[in-house]
C-alpha cells in the first residue's frame, strides 16, 4: 500500500467517527484493505486517544473471521491488527 491509501482514507474514517461521536452514538470503524499503509496504522493509533477507534483487517483474515464468527463486531474485534498494537 502507499501513502495514497493514507491521504485518502484516514481523514474521512476519522470524520465519520467524529460525527457519530458528537451525536453520542458510540461506534467504530473496521478499516478493511488487502494491506495497512504503515501511516494508517499510525494515524489509526494516533486518533484512538481522542476516542476514535478504528479496527483495521487484511481482506482475507476478515472473511475467515466473519465466516467463523456469528456477529461481525466479534469478528472485526478477533480479528485486529494484534501486531501493531491497533484496534
């Protein structure tokens, strides 16, 4: 992945959250991509302090999630990026 999937994808799931935040409906986001631009991971781990939580998977770890799981928050939360350290 590059830069690109930084610039144009980070912000936007960033400001989904803050509106959903500032109705007071607790939420987060699952950042589904093929691979994680290391910047998105940051950014992703950055936001978290303010409240933001963004769960990020690879493609296929998420189907095998989801196809194991009965609920897609279980499989979203089982199938974090462990590695990194983000949700």
């Amino acid at each position: 992945m590059t830069l690109q999937q930084h610039i144009r994808e980070s912000f936007s799931v960033h400001r989904h959250l803050e509106t959903f935040l500032k109705k007071g409906i607790k939420s987060y986001s699952i950042f589904i991509s093929p691979r994680t631009f290391t910047d998105t991971k940051r950014y992703f781990s950055f936001i978290k302090k303010d409240g933001f939580e963004v769960r990020i998977s690879e493609i296929d770890s998420f189907i095998n999630a989801s196809e194991k799981c009965k609920t897609l928050n279980k499989a979203a939360w089982d199938n974090r990026d462990k590695k990194n350290g983000v949700v």
